[in-house]
C-alpha cells in the first residue's frame, strides 16, 4: 500500500520546474505515514513523480515509480489476480503486483483496467498521454487538478491542497455539514480539486480528455434468476473467495471485530482460512462493555484469537483536535477517533486488517433509509390507502408535514443530519444557504434522474452505495494509512458487488409479515418492526454464530461525544471562535445555538461547530 503525489504537463516542458518540483517534495509529509518503508522519486521534463511504500507483498520488488523509457507508473493498492493476469497475457509475475500492472498498462492499455480485481488507484505515463483511474467501489483515493497546463495529482487531498492552496468550496462544505461526506460527486471541498470517481478511467492525449466508467455498478443489470436458496450458496462462495484473496501477505494481517454480523461474517470465514487470524476491538468511555462484549462473545464462538483494549479516560477533545490537525479535513463523523485508535493498537502487531465496510450498501442495512421510499410511494398513492388517516398522522410524527415536492424530499429528510434551520443560524452570512442548498438538490436531482428507471428501493440503495459508501471507504482508508496500515473490505469484492446488486431485493431486505406490507406506520417505524435486514448474509450465519449476535440491532461506534456539551467546552469553543478568523460560522449564530444546546445530552451539534473550528483553524 502507497502514497503519491505528482505532476504533469499538458503541453510541453515544465515551467518554474524547480519551484513546483520543491512544492511537491514539502508535500511528502502528508504521504509518508501511508509508505514508511521505502522512498522513491523520478522526474523528466515533462513529469514530477513522488512515491512512498508500505510494503505488504513482494517484500524486495514493487520500488517506484516504475520507468520504461517513456513509460512511467505510480500505483496504490493491491491487485488480487494479478498472478492469473500475468499468465492469461504471458508475463513476469515473480515481481509484485506493481511490476505486472505496469507490464499489463504497456501491452493492453487502459482497457485493462476492467479486469482488474482489486483495491487501486494509479497514474500510468505513456508515448500517448496520461492515464489515471481508481477500483470500482473507491477503495484507494486519487485526487486531481488541472491549473494552466499542468496536471497535478495525488493519493493525499492534504498534500495536493499544500502545493495549490486552493479557496474553499463553499458548496461542498455545506454538503459535508448536512450529510457527513467530503465530496459531492467530483467535487471536493477545495475548489478546483477533483476526485476520480470509483470505478473511473480518465485519459489526457493529444487528441483531449475521455473519461469512462469501466464497471457501471448498479447500473448494467443482469438479474440473476436463483432460487433464495441457490443464491444463498452462491453468495457465500463469492464471500469466502473474497475473504480468502484478501489474506494474502507477507507482513502480519488480522482484523477489526465490532461484534455486528458484517465485522464477525469476515472473521467466522478467515478464522476457516488462517489459524492465526487475530481481530481486535476497542470501547471508548465509562460505558465501554458493549463493542468488547459482542466481539469477546464471537471469538469465544469460533474459537478465534482476540484483543480487547478498553480506553476509560481519554479526552475527546484532544482526540477530535489531533485528529482534524492530521487530517487537515473536517471529519465526516466523530466515530472517526475510534477508527483511528483502533488503527494504533492494531499497528502494534499488524501491516494488514480486514474490515466490514460495504455490507450496508449492499445488502439494505440502512433499512430505515430504504424503506423511506416506501412512504412516498404511499403518500403518493395515499387515495388507495383504507386508513389514509393514520398514515398521514404518522408522517407528520416522523416528517412534521404532510406535503411533500418529491421522492427526493424524502430521501434528504432521512440522509441528512443536520437541517437548514441550524444552518442557517451558525453559517458565516458569506454562505448564501438558499443558493447553495439548491445547488444540492440538484446534484441530488442528477443522482436520481441516473436511476430513474429502477424501482423505488433500488434506486435509494443505488443512491446510498454511490455516495455513502465512498465516504466510509475513504475514512477507512485515511485512518488506516496515517497509521500505516493497510485495511482490505472483502464485501467490495467486484465479484460480489455485481452478484449482490442483481438478485431480488427480497434477499436483502425481508418483510417478516407480508400483511404488514400497507400499514399505516411511516418508514422509520415500519423498518423496525417489520425488516429483517441484511437478510441473505444471517441466514448464512445462522447456527454458525452466536444468536445474540446475529440478531443485534445494528448501530454506530458509540464514542462519548456527550462531553462535549459541559459548559466549560462550550465556554471555551466560544472564546476560540471570538478570536479566530473565521470564514466558516458565524459567532452570533453559535453563541445562541451552543448557549442553548447546554443541556442535550446528544452533543451532536456542539461537535459539528467545533468540528470546523478546528478544520479552519488549521487550514488559516
């Protein structure tokens, strides 16, 4: 696993080389954590190539950047098959998988990129331009911007943004408030840097720019014709193949254990594969028992290694604070510490983890969110409903209206976390959150015309995997990285991503009474009495894992973000944002929120205001 950072010209020679040259020499700091091992630089007139390696197969090989007369490489990540590769196209594959890529890139050219099974991102140099693409699910991060005729390039956003000190996106800034995510679409929080999209090819030549999307998840459908019970056994072939390419390392590998069914599906199959596969867990705060418990609960079952460490008096702030200062980013969620502490202790022992992002987004566990669309298709077939009345009392309950402009309404009301309302008070008056908020909806508006054609859940689900889902893979991978360590997500496996998306939504998401199909409850209360989620993967684990388990409700890392709201934090969030040039919020607005909010007991708010604090404050 890899760092890059990078430059290429569009046109002819570099100017002012030296300049931008130690520009992106300053920027290794940001990308060391993520290639500790070994160093590598290469540059020509026309390029500038950063590489740092953290080594994890072929221990003595896989150096970059990769040279071949004009040919040159930058990669991140692992490719799977790439030994099958080498032999179906007749090549050297004692190297590593680096070598066989920039091998493959030589002879197929980018085509190649849709055979690949893998976790990647990389920048390939050729006679006939640049080339730069990313796996299907979003894995491995790649950032980029074009500024006059030059195409910078990056594994890290930090590391590009110190070469480009570029202006905020005000847009995606209120994105990333309201739904917890740092891009939007392309679109990253520093306006005029961009972020290949997963699954993403795009070119540069003599001839222009081509982008292309290699695998269209969610959108080429197949529809599988299995029985539940065929799909079932297929399914867990899939799985188990794709646990088992992922514990291939020659550096020491284990796992995350959160004790939920996805975490503990992972560990049931690589305990079958690897007799000394070690998970760990943490718990963070004075109630610590319920992460420890469920994940003691299933190593116990399966006779699996595990390592519990419980953290009783760590200070959230300091966490929250170091971890936006390394970052140089918001935080997208203030679990994101307990990624982050995990990925310490498991670095004690290990190079690789195993982790169970991408369930999810598969298999409808955000049940709440899916069955949302269930309540505009009866609020917009409400005349055919007998009790029309009670239904509509339930929206109110759950929405606090009853009108609705579209589907989309909906499915904003239940992805996003953070209202207009609060917004507007605590936002800067540079923010101009009618006009932004409606930039939103219409990016909300293309990602719902893509799907237009699929039913109402799938286009949900379809909705929530594109953008949910790179934002959780993107955290992974930065709070692995910074650890140097590096985290594989078996269920974003190609093969099971395309099997997963083509198989009946009744095997993921599963009504326990049918009957119960038209109540008059609204979605949130419907989904939690009547859904079985995830449904496909418990009925595989059922007798095979604890019952307790296997039944748990699922939920997020419980991290104490209640102490956020004492009234000497707020005093002193205030007296720090009186002092500090902000740009972001506006103190007025805070004071009276915060002043306010003193006695929630939830703290969610007063850590989205200190969450940007701190973000501005660094990046000032």
């Amino acid at each position: 696993m890899c760092g890059y950072t990078g430059v290429y010209s569009l046109g002819g020679r570099i100017d002012n080389k030296e300049n931008i040259k130690r520009k992106i020499l300053n920027s290794e700091i940001y990308i060391e954590n993520r290639g500790p091992d070994e160093r590598g630089f290469y540059e020509n007139e026309k390029s500038i190539l950063l590489h740092r390696r953290l080594k994890v197969i072929s221990l003595d090989h896989g150096k970059q950047p990769l040279v071949n007369g004009s040919s040159t490489l930058v990669y991140n990540g692992e490719i799977y098959n790439y030994r099958e590769l080498g032999e179906k196209y007749n090549l050297d594959t004692e190297k590593s998988d680096s070598n066989l890529l920039f091998q493959l890139l030589q002879k197929k050219g980018i085509s190649i990129t849709k055979e690949l099974d893998g976790m990647f991102s990389f920048v390939f140099i050729s006679n006939e331009g640049i080339f730069l693409s990313r796996d299907i699910a979003g894995e491995k991060p790649l950032y980029y911007s074009i500024v006059g005729d030059l195409l910078y390039f990056s594994s890290s956003l930090s590391a590009l943004n110190s070469i480009l000190d570029k202006e905020l996106n005000k847009t995606v800034v209120v994105f990333s408030m309201m739904y917890g995510i740092l891009n939007m679409g392309k679109d990253t929080i520093y306006d005029g840097i961009k972020s290949l999209e997963p699954s993403t090819w795009l070119k540069f030549t003599k001839n222009g720019s081509k982008q292309e999307n290699y695998f269209r998840v969610w959108r080429d459908k197949k529809y599988y014709s299995y029985s539940f019970e065929d799909a079932k056994t297929r399914f867990e072939e899939i799985l188990k193949s794709a646990v088992k390419k992922r514990l291939i390392s020659n550096r020491p590998l284990g796992g995350f254990l959160s004790g939920g069914v996805d975490s503990s599906a992972i560990t049931f199959f690589a305990n079958e594969f690897k007799e000394d596969y070690t998970t760990y867990s943490i718990s963070i705060g004075s109630d610590i028992s319920l992460e420890n418990y469920h994940a003691d609960l299933l190593s116990k079952s399966i006779g699996s290694n595990h390592i519990a460490t419980e953290y009783r008096d760590l200070s959230l702030n300091s966490l929250l604070e170091n971890l936006v200062e390394s970052k140089k980013l918001p935080l997208s969620t203030p679990n994101e510490t307990a990624i982050d502490i995990l990925s310490k202790k498991a670095k004690e022992f290990l190079t690789v983890v195993l982790s169970g992002e991408g369930a999810d987004e598969l298999l409808y566990g955000y049940n709440y969110i899916s069955r949302g669309g269930f309540d505009y298709i009866r609020y917009r077939y409400k005349q055919y409903l007998k009790n029309r009345a009670s239904f509509g009392k339930s929206l109110i309950r759950l929405y606090g209206k009853l009108e609705f402009i579209d589907e989309q309404d909906i499915f904003q009301f239940y992805f996003r976390r953070v209202g207009y309302d609060l917004l507007l008070n605590i936002l800067s008056p540079e923010y101009n959150l009618k006009e932004i908020s409606e930039e939103i909806r219409e990016y909300f508006d293309t990602l719902f015309a893509r799907y237009k054609e699929f039913s109402v859940y799938e286009r949900w689900q379809s909705i929530i995997f594109e953008i949910n889902l790179r934002s959780l893979l993107e955290r992974l991978d930065f709070n692995t990285m910074n650890n140097s360590l590096e985290a594989r997500a078996p269920f974003v496996d190609r093969d099971l991503i395309d099997f997963s998306t083509n198989i009946p939504i009744s095997y993921k998401l599963k009504f326990r009474s049918e009957k119960n199909c038209f109540c008059d409850k609204n979605a949130l209360e419907f989904s939690q009495e009547n859904d079985t989620t995830k449904y496909i993967l418990r009925s595989i684990l059922k007798r095979r894992i604890p019952k307790e388990i296997l039944e748990r409700p699922k939920h997020s890392f419980p991290v104490p973000y209640q102490e956020l709201n004492s009234e000497k934090n707020i005093n002193n969030l205030l007296k720090k944002l009186r002092r500090s040039n902000q740009s972001i919020l506006n103190y007025r607005g805070v004071e009276r929120c915060l002043q306010y909010l003193k006695n929630d007991s939830s703290g969610f708010t007063t850590w989205i205001v200190k969450n940007y604090l701190d973000f501005e404050g660094i990046i000032l």
